[in-house]
C-alpha cells in the first residue's frame, strides 16, 4: 500500500504535531481524491497543537490537521458525476449529524453538537498529500481563482456571518446599512472589510496593529483604518470613542478574539443595527461591566447581537463570486493576503508569527 506525508496531532499532547506517514485514502466508487495543493494555517490549528481543542476520528489517535484546503482532482469514483479529474476544488469543513437542521443541509446550524469537523472535531483534516471526499461537499474554483482560493474557507465565516445578519434585520421593512465596523485586522476580518466594501459600505477597521502590511491593504480597498494601539503599545484610539469619530454602526463584525473588545462592542451599535460575534474567546478573566447599562442600550435602540460559527454551501458558493469580484476591482490584493509560503517539510515555521505575517500557507 501506498504511502503519503501528513501532519498529525495527538489530541491532548501540547506541541505533538509532527510530519508522519500514512497510507494513500482508498477511493470509492462514491468518492472524489484530491491532491492538495496548499493549506491556510490558523488560530485553530495553533489552538490543536497546544492541546486546547481538538478530537481524533473515533478508534485513532491522532488527528491529521488543517481545514483551509485547495487541491486538484486526481481521481474520481465509477458513480461520481459533474467532477472530472483535472478539476480544482475547494472542501467544506463540517459533516452532518442526523438533526433535522444537518438532514436539511444546514449542518452548520446543527442543533446537536454531534457533527464532525475535518482536521478539528472526529475527522481528518487536509494537510496531507491527498484526501478522499464525498462530491457534494466539494465547490468548484475557476481558473482564475487557484492562487487565492486557499481564502475560501476563512471568507465563508464572513459570508455566513452577513448573511445572517441581513436576515435577521428583515425585522424592518425598510433597511439601508451604510456604515459597517469590522473588529480585527487577521485574515477574517481583512475578508470582512473587503466583502463590505463590495456591497458598497462605508467600511473601518478597528485593530491593535499598526503594521503597513495591515494599513496598506485596508486603505487599497477604500476603508479606513483606525489603530487601537499607537507603536509603542499605548491606547490611543478606545473603541467606546469609534461612534464619536464614525458615526454610527449599522453592522459590526468582530473577529479579534479578546472578550473584553467582544463585550465592547455591545455598547457602540447603532439604532437598529447588529452585531455579529465571530470570534472563540475561552478566557475565564473576570470583567467589570454594567449590565442595567447594557440592557438598556439594546433594549431601548432596538440593537441585536448574534454569535455565528462555520458556513454553509451557500456561503461558499457566494465566497467564490466575491472573491471573483475582489479580484477583478482590486488586481492583487487577494494575492497579497497570502504573506508568507512554507513547504510541509518545513511545516512548523507557520506555526511561528513572524512580523506582516497576514495569512500563512504550507504547501505542498
């Protein structure tokens, strides 16, 4: 049998991943097997390799890692149809459970918690020379598309988090966003201030840094960034001070990952609008805050919060035509999202931050 490299974890072993070998996945007659081309490294596959989180596959040990994937069609099953060898793809990430929410396709709204998750939570992630996959959880990427698609996975978060915002505030029969707030300047919140700004809002950035590689990119897409921190560390910019320097907030995306800018944000929506929580803040640190304070404000300026995790088929379908778009109004800036390239023999550099480190990739 034929062997292939991957990098595994040990669940629960701080700092086990390692570069292993395992046997080339069989293919059925209902499969496609992709060759990985490169996969996106983030928080999440940090957070594995320090044992915070992460599930094998029921029966193995270790877990292979990574769930921002693109690959090449090598080969496919005697009964798959619409996918041809030679096809470049990108793979969804959650697998269904039997909830209704997961039988009606929606397997990101699971209602369980019994899903599975490739390279997180029971199943094997992609960084690994090949994987076997059912069709139906596969999305096409065009030609012009393979250099930045790679993106797809983290944009969806983004995506679905819009989407349902859009939703919820159908609330009102009339409403006519103009001004968005995007918390975080990481590769999620670079998604979100792009997608904005491809809807046509008035789009700031609010983040600790203070970086070029950040500022640049945010002014080449036509939003402003406002720096929380000046270069020596000091606050300069307080976030409960954005609604005095902006004006007000019809949307707010927060991708920072620090409970207390999560908990802040809360108090600066503006009338009507909502908020979406995109980030996983697991810190058990106590914080003083004014919940009479907070309920007021929500309650009496009708503003709405909503957590969002994972995506949809619709959301990365949506994520192919905005990347598309992005492309097209902003030659090269998708492109350089993509900072720093590291081979999967070398894989443990891209664990390891490096200043303008923006999005890392291994390739393989």
């Amino acid at each position: 049998m034929s062997t292939m490299k991957a990098v595994a974890v040990t669940p629960g072993v701080a700092r086990s991943a390692r570069l292993i070998q395992v046997p080339v996945p069989e293919l059925s007659a209902d499969q496609v097997r992709v060759k990985m081309i490169r996969v996106g490294i983030c928080g999440t596959d940090l957070e594995i390799d320090r044992a915070e989180y992460g599930q094998a596959p029921p029966g193995e040990e270790d877990l292979i890692l990574c769930h921002e994937n693109f690959g090449k069609v090598e080969s496919v099953g005697a009964n798959v149809k619409g996918i041809a060898p030679g096809d470049h793809v990108v793979a969804m990430v959650r697998r269904p459970d039997d909830c209704p929410n997961c039988r009606a396709g929606e397997q990101d709204m699971c209602i369980t918690g019994n899903y599975t998750e490739r390279g997180i939570k029971g199943r094997h992630g992609f960084l690994s020379e090949f994987y076997v996959e059912s069709p139906e959880y596969l999305i096409p990427i065009p030609p012009e598309l393979r250099e930045v698609a790679v993106l797809l996975e983290p944009l969806t978060v983004v995506e679905k988090g819009i989407r349902h915002a859009w939703a919820a505030q159908e609330r009102m029969r009339a409403w006519t966003p103009q001004r968005a707030l995007v918390l975080g300047a990481g590769p999620i919140g670079m998604m979100a201030a792009v997608v904005l700004r491809l809807r046509g809002l008035e789009t700031i950035v609010y983040a600790r840094d203070t970086s070029p590689v950040i500022t640049d990119r945010v002014a080449a897409i036509g939003a402003r960034y406002i720096p929380q921190l000046d270069e020596k560390g000091e606050m300069i910019n307080h976030i409960g001070e954005l609604p005095k320097q902006c004006g007000g907030f019809d949307f707010i995306l927060e991708a920072t990952g620090a409970e207390q800018i999560a908990l802040s944000a809360m108090r600066i929506i503006g009338l009507n609008g909502i908020l979406c929580l995109t980030s996983v803040t697991g810190s058990e640190k106590p914080m003083e805050i004014c919940p009479g304070c907070l309920n007021l404000e929500l309650v009496l300026g009708n503003r709405s919060v909503f957590g969002s995790v994972n995506a949809n088929r619709v959301d990365f379908e949506q994520g192919v035509r905005d990347l598309a778009a992005a492309r097209e109004r902003w030659p090269g800036w998708l492109e350089n999202v993509i900072t720093r390239r590291v081979p999967i023999d070398r894989f443990r550099d891209s664990f390891e931050r490096e200043p303008g480190d923006l999005k890392v990739v291994v390739e393989l």
